[in-house]
C-alpha cells in the first residue's frame, strides 16, 4: 500500500493528497502531528534519500532552531531533530512500498504510477 507522510494543513500536502485521489491512487495518510515517525523508519529515510534531502531549510521549524544547532548540523543531529519535531521533514514523503519520494510535482507522480 502507499502511504504518504506529512501534515494535515501544509498546501503541498493538500495538492499531493488530491493528486492521488483525482487519479484513483489508493494511500494511507500518515499525519505526523498525530502519529510522529518512528526512529527506525527515519534512519531507513536517511539511508535511502539522505539526511539533506528529507530536512526542510526553509520552513519555520529551522527557523526556529537555536542557531548553534544550525550550524552544527549533520546527519545525527538532523535526525534528532526530525525525530523531535517532525514538521522539520520536507513534505510529501511518499512510500510506494519499493521506493520513497520527496516533494510533490503532478509530472512527478505521473512518473512513479503511470510511466513506472
């Protein structure tokens, strides 16, 4: 089964999750808020994408982020906080069960369900 992983309210969240309903992708909605992500599936994440591709920079989690942290960063500390505040990982993750995807684009989704 797919499963898609982010928030609720974020707009590229929003147009991924009616991309694959308007195109009769059946997924499960992974809500961080609710269900946060476990440590061994991150790692997994960071394995396969790496670390800098699942870190959001420009969101207002990092801005958040005291200073010395952002720039101390490196892959165990992205985890750490991506395991603390999940918000921090760049959205969509799609998991299409053999391989996961950041972002969202409509030629993008196109290519991983209809030209695989």
């Amino acid at each position: 089964m797919v499963t898609i992983y982010g928030i609720p309210n974020c707009d590229t969240m929003k147009k991924a999750r009616a991309w694959l309903g308007e195109n009769a992708v059946d997924c499960h909605f992974h809500d961080y808020k609710k269900a946060g992500i476990d440590e061994r599936r991150l790692r997994s994440w960071v394995a396969e994408l790496g670390w800098e591709a699942l870190l959001n920079r420009r969101g207002v989690m990092w801005r958040k982020l005291p200073q010395r942290i952002k720039e101390g960063i490196d892959e165990e500390t992205a985890v750490r906080v991506m395991l603390e505040a999940p918000s921090i990982i760049k959205r969509p993750v799609l998991d299409t069960g053999t391989a996961r995807y950041v972002g969202f684009s409509p030629e993008q989704y196109a290519q991983i369900f209809f030209n695989p």
